[in-house]
C-alpha cells in the first residue's frame, strides 16, 4: 500500500525566504506523485506532478519538486516565497494498476510566509 | 472549460437523517472521485466511478454510498448520519485513463448537529 509522509504540519518563512516543504513516499511500485496547494474555504489546486519522466518538475506559481528514488522523497521548494504562498500543501502519491485513481494524500503541511 | 461545481456548499444536518452531495465533473471527464477532509484525520478517500461503474473504494462504512449517471455528474449519499461525518467533502474529476491528474472542486461543507 502507498503512503505519504509530510514532515513539519506547519512551516514559517519571511517573504523572499526560499520555501522547502518535505514529502516522503512509500509505494511498492513507481509511483506517480504530486502536490497540491488548498488556500482558505476552497479545494485543491494541483501545483505538479511527478510521471515518471523528468526527475525534477516544475509547477505553477514557481514552485518545484524533485523526485529522488534513493530517498522516497519529492520535495517541493521554491527560491522566493511571496505573501501570496500562505496556504496548506499536500503531498499525494497514487496507486498503481487498478488503484491508480486513489490519491493518498499526506497530512498536510501549513506555510506561513511572514512579511 | 467550467471547472468541478459541487452543491450545495454548506449543508447542516442533525444525527439520524441522510444527505446527498453533487458533483459535476468537467466536461469530457469521466472519472470521479470522492475525498472526505477532516482537521484530524485528514484528506481520505472515500470512492471513485468511472463509466458509471464504482472502480475504487476506500475503507468507510457502508454508509456512504455513491453512483454516477450517464453525463458523468456523480452523487454521494451518507445515511444515518454521526457527529463524525461532519466534514469539507471534495470532489475530484480527471479523465479516468492514463495520469491520474484530479481537479477539485470546492467541496460542501457538512456540519452534523
């Protein structure tokens, strides 16, 4: 079975600060991967997706992951965090054949970017 | 293209009664999954219909039931209800073949009194 663990639930950076969000996997089999950004009373956003191609993925709003196989991590990290960062983050990963339309998402992780 | 609509928003129910939540999917999606999200047991999926035919299943009761039509427009149903399944329900639909990329709707809002 897949998991996904998202270390720190709450993460603080000063506008301009890089933002590094951590997500560690657990999957059996190589697993599509992704993050997801929910900002107050709306759903999520999908910022990027790892499909097995490319090892490093960029995403919307400048944010990026890279996927390392010898870690099980994919985290995301960008080099300036705007105000407009504030929300939470979720890492998911999906299963494989028949499940891979079940997403297991992590517990999320809280940013709050400082002025 | 309009993206996921899910309705109502917010919905407030008392303990025993049922409920029923709509999502519309966008167009040409034909996948539809179903997430219940909590502040302590987090984002969990509940189920997920493709062509009308429930394709996955999470670990919930026998409770919540869902179906999807012929348009793809999909309902959930939860019966009997708990204080417990008060929750932000989401919606997600992709186009059910390849990536697994999901858009999300906005959720509805259940409050069990």
């Amino acid at each position: 079975a897949q998991s996904v663990t998202q270390l720190g639930s709450h993460v603080s950076v000063s506008e301009g600060a890089l933002v590094l969000l951590r997500c560690n996997y657990s999957s059996s089999v190589p697993p599509y991967l992704f993050w997801y950004v929910q900002y107050p009373n709306q759903g999520l956003q999908l910022l990027l997706k790892y499909t097995s191609a490319a090892t490093l993925v960029k995403g919307i709003n400048g944010f990026e992951a890279e996927f390392k196989k010898s870690e099980t991590s994919f985290h995301l990290t960008k080099p300036s965090a705007h105000m407009s960062d504030a929300a939470e983050y979720f890492c998911a990963v999906s299963g494989s054949g028949g499940s891979n339309y079940k997403l297991t998402f992590g517990k999320g992780t809280l940013l709050t970017v400082n002025p | 293209k309009a993206g996921v609509t899910q309705t109502p928003r917010y919905l407030i129910k008392t303990r025993g009664q049922q409920v029923t939540l709509s999502c519309s999917p966008i167009s040409g999606h034909r996948s539809v999954s179903w997430y219940q999200q909590t502040p302590g047991q987090g984002l969990q999926f509940l189920f997920e219909y493709f062509s009308e035919t429930q394709r996955n299943k999470g670990n919930f009761p026998g409770r919540f039931s869902g179906r999807q039509f012929s348009n793809s427009r999909s309902e959930m149903n939860v019966s009997t209800l708990e204080l417990g399944d008060s929750a932000l329900y989401l919606c997600a639909s992709s186009q059910g073949q390849g990536v697994n990329e999901q858009f999300f709707g906005p959720g509805t809002r259940l409050t069990v009194l």
